[in-house]
C-alpha cells in the first residue's frame, strides 16, 4: 500500500510541476503544451536552435521560433525548403533572415490565431532544422558520429 501511495505522490507533484512551469512559461497563463501538441525540439540535433522551443506571441496569436546555423548553406537549405513545403500546403509563415538566424513565425491569418495548419508547419520547420543539421555536418561532426 505504501508503494501505491508513492506512485500516487509522484504523478501529483509531476502534475504541479507540469502547471508551475506552464505558468512561468506563457505570461498570459495560456498552456502552450494544448497550442502546440507536445511538440518539443530534439536535443540530439548537430546544430542548436537559438530558443528551445516555439514560443507564442500576441497581436495576433503567432508561434515563433529562432533557428540558428553554423554555416549559410544550411540556413539558405533550410529557407529553401520551408518555402517549397509553404508552396505546397498554401500556408505561408513570416522568415526573417539575419545573417546566421532565421525566425519563423506563422499564424492562419483569416482567423487571426495559431491553428493545426500552423502547428503542422512547427512540426516540419523542427523535422526539416534536424535534416539540415544532419545532411551539412562537418567532415569533423560528421567524424565524431561514425
């Protein structure tokens, strides 16, 4: 019974936990966890993203992520392919482009608010970021992961 009982006492501090670190996150105490759908950046990536994570700004509701790359033929591979991959789905997101960062932010405009149009875009953006990272490692990366 003991054993249950702490079973029990862990799920409600991972619950409070979970709460507290959703608050400190959003300002607007909104749970970015239902916006975007538990989608979370890879820690494995050869390149690192600037922020951790997409973040979600106001006026209007957008979701925003900082990239950043070592070298301009990852960046402009990336760039490339989230244009083609806009082109495509007919959903097109803000890029901003500053020298080695790029920042995407998206949102369905008609709505003015982020939807599951948007949320599929930030899943790719993350599944395209590691693809770059892993197709443009260095001769060096690339040795140090054989």
């Amino acid at each position: 019974m003991l054993r249950g009982a702490n079973k029990n006492m862990g799920s409600l501090f991972d619950i409070i936990d979970k709460e507290v670190l959703n608050e400190a996150a959003d300002s607007n105490n909104r749970n970015i966890d239902a916006i975007l759908g538990g989608l979370q950046p890879s820690d494995s990536v050869p390149i690192q993203p600037d922020e951790s994570e997409w973040k979600i700004l106001d006026y209007p509701e957008r979701l925003a992520r900082t990239f950043k790359f070592k070298e301009s033929r990852q960046r402009n591979a990336f760039v490339l392919e989230l244009l083609r991959y806009q082109d495509e789905n007919k959903h097109h997101s803000k890029i901003t482009i500053t020298s080695d960062k790029v920042i995407v932010e998206s949102y369905t405009h008609d709505l003015d608010r982020v939807t599951e149009l948007d949320k599929e875009l930030a899943e790719f953006c993350d599944d395209l970021y590691e693809d770059v990272g892993y197709f443009f490692m260095s001769e060096e990366e690339n040795e140090r992961n054989l």
